[in-house]
C-alpha cells in the first residue's frame, strides 16, 4: 500500500478546505440575497413605461438618485439586468423604450397594454456589522411587475356582487358626463328588462354598447378613471368570448329569475370575477410586496371637476385593494401583505418647481379618507410629486414688473423650446373658480434632445425619492 507524503495529504487538506469554505461563502452569499416584488400601476396617461424605463436605467448607471440611502452613503455597488423568475409573464421591454427616449429625435415609447416584468439585482454594502462579518456584500433581487391602471380597478369587483355592482355603475350614470356619454347603452337598457330569456344576441348588443360607453369614457375630454371591467378596455386574448359579454342591468324589484337575462349576465359576471380578476390577483398581485400607483393629476385638472371627481373614486376604489391589514378581505384570501404603497403625482417638471408642494397636496387630498384607513391597518402609505423624466427646467421671468416662475422646454408637437408660464395649483380645496371656463391649460412636453446621452441615467425629479420610500428599508 502507497501512502501520500504530508505534503501532499497538506496540499490536499487545503482544497477540501478551501472547497468548504467556498460552499459556505455561496451559503452565506444565498442567505443574504433577498427579492422583493414591486408593482407599478397608473391611471391614465400616468407615464407607467417611462417610469419603469427610467427606474431600471438609474438603478443601472447609478447615477441620478442623490438622495437615494444607498447611494448617498455610497454603499450602492452595482445593478444588474436578470432573468426573470416567471417564464410565463413577458418581458419589459427596457432597452426598446430606452432607445426611444434617446433617439435622435426623442419621442416618447408606445404605452403598455399588458403585464410585464423584469427583474433587477441590485449589489450594496449592508449597514449591520452582524450581517458583514457573514457576507461582505449583499444582493436585492427586485422584481418589477407593470401592469395597466384598469387592472386594479377591476379588485374591488371580488368583494361584489353582480347586483352591487350593476347597482354602483348605474348610479355613476346619473350624472354627466358620464350620461351622455352612455346615452346609447342607457337607450338599450330602457328597451329590456332583466327577467326576459337568456337571448346571447342580446347580451352580446348589450355588451358591445357598454364597452363603446366605456370607450368614450377613456378618450373624452372627461378623462375619465373609473372604467369596469379593464378587461373591456384592452381584451387581449380574451376578445369575443363569453367572460367579455355581459354589462350591468337595472336589479328590478325582488329576485329576477335566474333562468333569463340577468341569470344569463350574473353568471358571465362572476365567471369574469373568477377566471379573469381573481387570477390576476392570485398569479400577481398577491404576490407583490410593495405598490405604486402613478397619477396624471395636471391631466384632470385640464379636464375639469368631473375628471377630478372621477379621480377621487377611482383612487379610493385602488385604496380598497390596499386593504390588507388583519381586516382586510385581500388579506384574509391569502394571508399576504402589501406593507407600502406610494401614490405618485407625475409630470412635476410641466409646473415650476415652487408648484410641486401644492401638486403633492392636491395627490393627498384626493386619498386621504382611504389612506387613513390603511394607516389604520398597519401598511405605510405616502405620496409625492415627481418626473420619471425631466423635460423642462424652472426659469424666472418679468411680466409686467412681476416676477413669475416659469418653466423652459418643447411643448408636445413643437420644434423648438419654449419659455412659458404654466399656471399655478391652488392650495386648498377651491380648485375650479365659478367665474372660469377653463382655469387650467398645462402642456405635455418632448423628451428633451441628447437625454440621458451623459451616462448618468435619465433626468428626473424625486425619482431617488420614491426609491428610497419603496426599497430604503431592504438595502440597509
């Protein structure tokens, strides 16, 4: 028998050693790799793609986030494009968006129609000594799901019943404009009753005029947020089939028969409910940690009181998916917990700077009765004024011996940068004076030329903010 010489058995002794000590350092490196899952939302015309563009495209080059924890304590080392963990959702698509906003010309990238998500790993230097002396560098997996506003809006239908609903969405068309927008399917309810027979050429008219009236209430000049189902708005794969064909129907006096029209709109309804919303719910939403929801509020000032309105409900309708302390009913289906949501103003940079405490006022103000309750719960909620995407810059004029603030870029359509005042936000509840017509006109703005040309990540405004609200406690 050959024996090894005590240099070799040395040698190796120091392998399997340092085999061991690496299997304990790929340990130590899995137990300080965490994931979280931040959902991106927005009601109309909020700027969902350019925020998540420009979110990943910061988080990347490090660069315009000064305010951000990590950043500022220069414990932020690298970030770094993964893939995904669910194979079935598609993937956002960062590079094609980035490239539209750096072209030469700029212009804004088509919005999403659909879920998307991509995830980011994000490598920093923990603040715990406990958790250096383990693992000198740790890494967040952030998944970020975007999904479209109406999505959301569709939650609150799992805790409703079809007549609970038809009833809500029937009172909404008491009022205008919502009324003459829906003037034709208000026709063609007037015509039925909900115990004739369950007639599919029926539900499929009824259902085709409840989705025009849906329609009009997205492109009016209303601009309108309240829109059930989404489904209805962009079907997808789901077009023409029977989950898209029925609408609310007036509930009558005593129980309708279930063998007839409302039977027939009942069942579709709950099998809407079923396959459609509650799915979203189960293979997304549920599984989110952190929420935030983009606003288009200058949007809605620009469309009046109506829009505003809507706005409010549509918020405190978002608001009740949020409710997921121990009473609420998201919670108790799955025992998950979404612990904070950012309610977000966009397009701060299309006001002078001194405007955005006001615009962030106004944000609060629209969700504060729902936000208290969530408080209530225990989930964290707050909103903010930022730009995903800065395009002007706050320039200081004379007009007439007075000072204003103004703002300096290229209006949407124009050629050439402009400097303009854009109106003020009123702080306080009078928002629409009696004696105006129209008290607001602010403007949507090009990209502006040569954009994140620098290397730094693109322009924005407290976008490092909304970071730090959202991911601050899991990079420390």
């Amino acid at each position: 028998m050959k024996f090894l010489k005590w240099n070799q058995l040395a040698h190796v002794g120091e392998q399997a050693l340092g085999q061991a000590l690496g299997h304990v350092n790929v340990l130590a490196g899995r137990v300080m790799e965490g994931t979280l899952r931040l959902g991106v939302t927005g009601l109309r015309r909020s700027g969902k793609t350019v925020f998540v563009t420009s979110l990943i495209d910061n988080l990347i080059r490090g660069g315009r986030l000064p305010f951000m924890d990590v950043i500022a304590a220069n414990r932020f080392l690298a970030a770094r494009l993964r893939a995904g963990p669910d194979r079935t959702s598609p993937r956002f698509s960062y590079e094609k968006y980035l490239a539209a906003l750096t072209a030469s010309p700029p212009h804004w990238p088509a919005a999403t129609t659909g879920v998307s998500q991509l995830r980011l790993a994000l490598r920093f230097l923990p603040t715990s000594p406990l958790r250096r002396s383990i693992q000198p560098m740790a890494t967040l997996n952030l998944d970020v799901i975007d999904y479209p506003g109406e999505w959301l809006m569709d939650l609150p239908m799992l805790n409703q019943s079809y007549r609970d609903w038809s009833t809500h969405t029937l009172e909404l068309t008491e009022h205008q404009p919502r009324r003459q927008l829906g003037a034709r399917w208000l026709h063609w309810l007037s015509t039925v009753t909900p115990d004739l027979r369950p007639d599919e050429s029926l539900a499929r008219e009824g259902a085709a005029l409840y989705t025009d009236y849906l329609h009009a209430c997205r492109r009016s000049q209303s601009n309108l947020s309240l829109v059930q189902p989404g489904r209805f708005i962009e079907p997808g794969e789901l077009a023409g089939t029977p989950l898209l064909t029925f609408c609310p129907l007036p509930p009558g006096n005593g129980e309708p028969r279930a063998h007839s029209l409302w039977g027939l709109m009942n069942e579709r309804f709950e099998a809407y409910k079923s396959m459609v919303v509650r799915r979203f719910f189960v293979e997304h939403f549920a599984r989110l940690d952190r929420q935030i929801v983009l606003v288009d509020v200058l949007g809605m000032l620009n469309a009046g009181p109506a829009a505003l309105y809507d706005m409010r409900m549509a918020l405190t309708a978002c608001l009740e998916a949020f409710h997921h302390g121990r009473g609420g009913w998201l919670s108790r289906l799955t025992g998950h917990q979404i612990d904070r949501v950012l309610f977000a103003a966009t397009k701060a940079d299309h006001v002078a700077a001194s405007q955005h405490t006001n615009m962030r006022n106004l944000l609060d103000m629209l969700v504060s009765e729902a936000r208290n309750a969530i408080r209530f719960e225990g989930a964290t909620v707050d909103t903010l004024a930022l730009a995903a995407v800065k395009c002007t810059e706050t320039v200081t004029t004379e007009h007439q011996g007075r000072k204003l603030a103004c703002i300096q870029g290229t209006p949407l359509g124009r050629q050439r940068a402009t400097v303009l005042f854009p109106g003020s936000i009123p702080d306080g509840p009078d928002l629409f004076p009696e004696n105006v017509s129209q008290p607001y006109r602010f403007l949507d703005f090009e990209p502006p030329a040569g954009v994140g040309r620098d290397g730094r990540g693109l322009p924005n405004i407290r976008l490092d903010q909304a970071l730090n609200f959202l991911l601050g406690d899991h990079l420390a």
